[in-house]
C-alpha cells in the first residue's frame, strides 16, 4: 500500500528523531524516575547501564526502540542519560557492539513497562480513528498525525509505517462511507430526485439548476428583490430541512456543504450514489439558510440606498421649498419689531404709550394679518434632536398639533421665540 497521502516531513520523521530534543523534551521523555535507575544501575557494564537508559527514554518518546542503528540516537540524548548514571558518555559506543544486549534490553522494558506491540491494540486504534473521521473534518494526514500520539501515548509500540497507513485509509474509508449512507437513508425518495435534477440543466439555460440556487443577488433593485425572494422560496420548497440529520455532527454537514457549494454540477454528478445524496442534502440546507440571509442583506441595502434616501430627498425638498416662505415671514416680524423698538416708550409730556398707539404704529409698516400669518409660518418650523445626536431642519405641523416624541433620542428642542 503506497503512503502518498503523507508528507516527506512525516515519513522522515516517522518513529525517528526529526532533530535533537528541546530542553523540555529531555525533562520530560529522558529524565530516569527511581525506578528506572535503579533498573539501569542493575546492569553490570557501564556500556549497558546507559543503552537501557536510552532505550528507556526512545520508547516513550518516539514509540520504538532504536535497535537496529544506534547512529540515529542524538549526542544530547546519550549525554543526558549518562550524567544522571555518573558513565562516560562513550560507552555509548560500546553498547552498539553487542547486538543481543539492545534487544534483551528492549524486551525487558517492554515487558516490565507493559508496552503492548500493534497487533494487540488494533481494534482500539481502529475505534479511536474511527471516532475522530465521523467527528471531525480531519484529513489522511492528520489521522496519521494523531495515531501515532495515539500510540505513543497507550505504550504502543509502533508498526510499520506501511500497515499504519493502511489503516488510516481504510478505516476513513470506512466511516466516510457509513455517515453518506446514513444521510442517504434519510432522505425521502421524491427529494432524493429533486436534489438530483437540480444537477441538470433546463433546456434553454445555461446554467445548471443548483448554480441558479447557489448565485445570491448581484445587484441592488426592486427585482433583484423580488428574484431573491423567489429563489429562497424554491430553496425552501425543497423540503430538505424536514429530513433529520441529528446524528451526524455538525462539522461533518458543514464539510459535505461547503464541497457542495464549491463543486460543479458535472464534479457532483459523478459522486457514488449514496455520497452525491448527502453532499446535495447538506448543500440544500445551507442554501436554505444563506439565500434567506441573502434576501435580508439586500431588503436592508435597498432600505438604506432607495427608501430612506428617497425619504431624505424629500425631506430636503420641503426644506427648500419653505425657506422663500420664511424668509418672506422673518422680514414681516423683523419690520414690526423694529417699529416697536423705535416707538418711544413715553410721549414728551410723560404720558405712557399705549398697546393700541403700538399697535396702530406697527399696522402701518406690517398689516396685523400679514403679521399673523409671518407668525403662523415661523411657528411651523422645528429644530428637533435626531436620534444621531444631529439636528435637522425640517418642517412639520404647527407645535399645538405636532405629536411629541417619548424617546430620549428623538426630543425635541424649543421652537425659537419671537422677542
């Protein structure tokens, strides 16, 4: 079985010391516990003291015993191991040319630290992988990845990397297979042929069923509206939503949907049978959801752009429209104030004027109708507080019948007053 689906980082590295361990490393995978030395201090040769220290530190780290080629043994590793042994860290050497030793030493550990080989752990590595494939989104390389943690975790001894694979492979196979089944027994005949015919495309089109439903709205208008509407309304009247997918996870649905989504019809035309119903039934329920956000996306682009800015020309509008109107008014007022400021409050004998000379006296610059009527349209402009903290000019009903705002944000200021 080929191993191509795995990196050259992971094959090099792959039961071997891809470079010398960290600090840590050593701390954690090499530091000999009590009971350890005193297994490694058994051993009469120096030689042999620090090779089943070293063996003792690879296995835990790396999953294997190196006992083939002691060479591949990092420096630091054999001088870590003999500074806690008090040994020359030559010996080292010495212990490469007793072949028996290293694997007497490797039985030993695997025994006394109950280290199991492959075989015998299969069938859990088998359910862990198949676990992590119906769970997740994870990939070949990935599965490889957390098998070998997996392994070296449980004391495991690792196999080849061949049979590793393979397994990977087939038991990714395997699930992948059960949860399309599962989706696939799910779904209703008569939706099982409408998701099918969604991948044709009607004669007269260009364009496939399931790329009309997966294009959202290009362009901001009353029909593009309406067609975005339509289109979550034929998306809806698939019915894909009724069919019950509980029992498989989230993550896996969001997998099947977004190759869905980025596939062309031809590709998922020639998925096997029970996977192209599960990629269309995932693909159906995302579009369920994205054509009504899509709707809503451009119903509040068309508020803001067509609605609320035709509504802000029109306010404008109103606004020009009735400056002539005040301008008009302000200088009827401004006339009569100025009559009223020059009229002496007092004739030269000492007597107080009177309302009805001021009056008579303001009447022949600005008619008392006219002036009513400057008033009335002074009275009908409002400064009011928008809710953005911004004050707009505006105009309205005259302040006895304007309605009064009961938010915080939309109150009103005081008309201006007439001296």
């Amino acid at each position: 079985m080929p191993v191509d689906f795995l990196s050259d980082d992971q094959v090099s590295r792959y039961g071997r010391f891809a470079a010398a361990p960290t600090p840590g490393e050593l701390e954690q995978f090499f530091r000999l516990d009590a009971r350890a030395v005193e297994s490694a201090r058994s051993k009469r040769a120096p030689a042999n003291r620090l090779g089943w220290a070293v063996q003792w530190g690879c296995v835990r780290m790396l999953g294997v015993f190196p006992t083939e080629d002691l060479s591949v043994v990092p420096e630091v590793v054999v001088r870590f191991a003999a500074e806690q042994l008090d040994v020359d860290p030559g010996e080292f050497a010495v212990y490469g040319a007793r072949r028996q030793s290293r694997y007497e030493h490797a039985w030993e550990i695997r025994d006394s630290y109950a280290y199991r080989e492959f075989p015998a752990a299969e069938a859990e590595v088998r359910e862990f992988l198949a676990a992590r494939v119906w769970a997740s989104l994870e990939g070949p390389r990935a599965l490889f990845d957390r098998a070998v943690v997996w392994l070296v975790d449980n004391r495991v001894l690792l196999p080849g990397i061949t049979t590793l694979t393979r397994l990977v492979a087939e038991v990714r196979a395997q699930e992948n297979a059960a949860l399309y089944r599962t989706l696939d027994e799910a779904v209703p005949e008569e939706l099982r042929q409408s998701m099918r015919d969604l991948l044709k495309v009607p004669e007269g089109k260009r364009v496939s069923e399931l790329e009309r439903l997966r294009t959202g709205p290009m362009r901001v208008s009353g029909t593009a509206r309406t067609a975005a509407l339509e289109r979550a309304k034929d998306v809806r009247g698939l019915g894909a939503h009724l069919v019950p997918v509980s029992v498989v996870p989230a993550a896996r649905m969001a997998g099947l949907a977004r190759y869905g989504m980025g596939s062309k019809a031809p590709t998922l035309r020639e998925l096997e049978e029970s996977r192209k119903t599960a990629t269309l039934l995932a693909t159906v329920r995302r579009l369920e959801s994205a054509s009504v956000d899509d709707a809503l996306d451009l119903l509040d682009v068309l508020m803001a752009s067509r609605l609320l800015a035709r509504a802000d020309r029109v306010g404008k509008e109103e606004k020009l429209k009735a400056l002539p109107k005040l301008k008009r008014a302000a200088g009827r007022v401004a006339k009569a104030v100025g009559v009223l400021l020059e009229t002496a409050p007092a004739t030269a004998d000492g007597e107080l004027v009177s309302v009805v000379d001021a009056w008579a006296a303001i009447e022949k610059a600005v008619p008392r109708a006219k002036l009513a009527e400057a008033l009335a349209v002074i009275a009908e402009v409002r400064w009011i507080r928008c809710g953005n903290c911004r004050s707009a000019f505006t105009t309205g009903a005259p302040a006895s019948t304007a309605p009064k705002s009961t938010t915080s944000t939309n109150r009103r200021m005081k008309p201006r007053t007439v001296p």
